[in-house]
C-alpha cells in the first residue's frame, strides 16, 4: 500500500496497529523513545525518536507520514492543528482536543442529544466546590481529572463529605477537575465504532468488568444483554462517535443502568483495550479497521462481525518483575488461549503488560476456559 502512516505514541495499542500493517504492507512511522512496544516489531528507518509531546517531534513525523494517527489522545492539538495544512490528521485534531478533555467531552455529546453521565465542572479544587457539586449531583459521586486520565488514574470515588480532602488530595491539587453523577450500573458494555469517509460502523457489544477502574476482562458478547439493549447499546455508540470529527476507530464505554438505561461513560480517539478482542475474534481487528478508515480502504460491516464468543483477560504487573511471565506460562498450557505480551521489559504493579484472548464455540466453554486464569489473577487478591 503506497501511503505511510504516521502515529504519536509508540504502545501496545502502536504495536498490534502494526501488526496489522505489516499484513497490508502499510508502512507505520512512530513517534517514541527508541525501542518502545511499537517499535521493537517494526524495522525501518522512518521512525522518529522523541516524545510525543514535543512540537518539534511531531513535525518530524509529519514530513514523514501522508496520515497522522494517534495512539494516545494525551497530546498537543495545537500542533496537530498546525501540521493538518500539510498532512491528513485522523481523527480530526478537533475531535482530539474535545474528547481529551472529559468534561469538554461530555458537554459535546450532550449538546448532540447522546446521553451521557451528568457532570459538573469544579471552578477550583477547593471543599467548597466539591460541596456546591455534591449539592447538585448527590453522593456518591465520581470526582474525576479532566485531562490526562487513564486506567482509573484521575479517579476519585467520594462516598461522602468526609471524602472530600482525600479527593482532593489524591488528584494532586489539579485545577481541572469535574465531579460526574454515580452511576449505579447492572454492568459496563463498550462498543468500538468505526468511523469512515462516509460510514459509521460498529464492532459487537461487549460486556467489560474492572476492578479498581482499570479493564480487567471483555466478554464478547456481553452475557445476559437483551437483544433490544443491545440494540440501543450500538445506536447509542454509532451516534456518540457520529457527532465527531475525521476518520477512525473509537472505543465507546457505557454504563447499563437499572431499568436499561444506557449513559456514555467516556470515548478514546482510537483502538482501545476493549477491542483487542477483534484480533481473534472478528475477520478484520479494530486494528486494522482503524488502517482501512484512515486511509479510506474498502471495510464491510460483515468483517466486523463476531466469528466465536471470545473473552480477554488483562495482564497486569504484579509484585515481581516478571509476574507478567510467570502468568503467561501458566496460561499456555490452556488451549484456545492467545497470548499477547507487550514487550514492556519489567512489570511495574498495575501496568498493563499484556493480554490473553479465549474464543471458542460457546460462551460457557469460553469461560470455563478462562477461569484458572482468572483465578491465578485473583490468587493474590486480599
Ligand atoms: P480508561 O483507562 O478507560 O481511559 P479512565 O481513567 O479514563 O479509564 P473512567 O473510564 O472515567 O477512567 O473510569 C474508570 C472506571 O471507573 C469505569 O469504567 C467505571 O468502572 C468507574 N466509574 C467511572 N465513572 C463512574 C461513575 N460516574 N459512577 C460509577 N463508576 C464510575
Ligand atoms: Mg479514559
Ligand atoms: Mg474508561
């Protein structure tokens, strides 16, 4: 394929794009420090070291690259908005710069009608912003960080008024804090939605569980899930993405509420870990979907179908440095089980190391397969 792809971030999500590409023969510049994920499965000369949080860096890239992507929505559109006179960025740096603020977020798809958990921004990261929030929006209630947040960091739970300090002390004294209403949810679904020149598409839903506000697990399909929720669950995510900006893939996480109200927790710009699924479990990965709509390829939704039930199960960094290894020898031993290890040297504890994805006939069988491994997580566990 004759154009080249430019990506800031060189991760686990970098990576498996890469591992997509190489099947097209797409060429993948990325913007990291050397040897990062990404980079250590892609050998050419077209990558460019640096962060992906420098100006400079970034219009390296772009003289490089014909498209310019995006593996982390943490980076600066002011730059993006800069280069996109001389090279394709997608998603739009419009869309970037919405969605990596949440509250922006938030407001954004509220004024489109999309139903989304209610939110207050705080003017200051006082006690008594938090009271005025509180007021309004009832305890418990999620304080969260507007930039800069994954895997749960940035997070807050405030349960009550005595809450209030530890919450303010534990984001850090940052000024850009909003307090989200408590979603009391049955389960979370998420959705990958696949935005093209002229199509909005979307992946199966999928039932994800965490624990401490980090992913733990994906079912594909979610269980127990009605076919009418479902339903609303992919028309909820199809307009979420819909009233954005550009070309690409989107993870959408939503909250099922009791009575089956479904509200938008938050949307990432990109492939997402509710996604990795797709790799085995759909004819065409978010992975490469993400490639087929930013360079405007030929993409069906027949190939974002499900082949088989399929679970994933995160592998996070333990208390040793190689927690991540000794997991994945015990999961080789179980067959239908793929093993992804991300190449991130030594664990650091709760850092995303790798994944395992099951697929098999059935949803029963599926877990039946996954549970030692879901118990060997869980070992440790207090
Ligand atoms: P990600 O790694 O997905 O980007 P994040 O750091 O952006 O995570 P959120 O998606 O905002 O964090 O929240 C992480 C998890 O915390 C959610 O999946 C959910 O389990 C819980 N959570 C978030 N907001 C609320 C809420 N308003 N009410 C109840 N639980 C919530
Ligand atoms: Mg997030
Ligand atoms: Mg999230």
């Amino acid at each position: 394929m004759e154009k080249t792809v430019g990506v800031l971030g060189g991760g686990q999500l970098g990576r498996m794009l890469v591992e997509a590409a190489n099947l097209l023969d797409i060429r993948v510049n990325f913007l990291d420090a050397a040897g990062s994920s990404a980079k250590q499965v892609s050998n050419h000369d077209g990558h460019v070291e640096g962060s992906f949080k420098d100006a400079e860096s970034i219009r390296k890239l772009a003289a490089k690259s014909d498209v310019v992507t995006v593996e982390i929505e943490h980076v600066d559109t002011k730059i993006l908005e800069e280069i996109a006179d001389k090279v394709d960025v997608q998603p739009s740096w419009k869309t970037i710069r919405t969605i990596q603020d949440k509250y922006l977020q938030k407001e954004h798809l509220q004024k489109h009608g999309v139903a989304t958990a209610q939110s207050l921004p705080l003017a200051e990261p006082t006690i008594a912003e938090l009271e005025k929030a509180s007021a309004s929006l009832g305890l418990p209630l999620m304080l969260k960080s507007r930039r800069e947040a994954y895997d749960g960091r940035g997070n807050f739970p405030v349960k009550s008024k005595d809450d209030f300090k530890a919450a303010l002390e534990a984001l850090g004294g940052n000024k850009d804090l909003y307090a989200e209403k408590w979603a009391n949810f049955k389960i979370e679904l998420a959705v990958m939605v696949v935005k093209t020149k002229d199509q909005v598409l979307s992946f199966p839903t999928v039932e994800t569980i965490h624990e401490n506000s980090i992913c733990k697990l994906t079912y594909a399909p979610a269980r127990g899930v009605s076919s009418a929720v479902n339903k609303k669950a992919q028309a909820l995510a199809r307009d979420a993405v819909g009233c954005f900006w550009g070309k690409g893939v989107f993870g959408v996480e939503m909250f099922l509420l009791e009575g089956d109200q479904l509200l938008i927790n938050e949307i990432a710009p990109r492939p997402h870990n509710s996604g990795h699924y797709t790799i085995e479990a759909c004819p065409v990965s978010q992975y490469e979907a993400h490639l087929r709509a930013i360079l405007d390829l030929p993409l069906h939704a027949e190939d974002l179908q499900l082949r088989e039930p399929s679970i994933m199960l995160n592998i996070l960094g333990g208390d040793s440095p190689d927690s991540h290894l000794q997991f994945a020898r015990e999961a080789i031993k179980q067959r239908r089980t793929k093993i992804h290890l991300y190449g991130k040297g030594a664990a650091r504890k709760g850092r995303k190391m790798g994944h395992i994805t099951v697929c098999a006939p059935t949803m029963s069988e599926a877990e039946s397969i996954m549970q030692p491994m879901i118990d060997y997580v869980d070992k440790d566990k207090p």
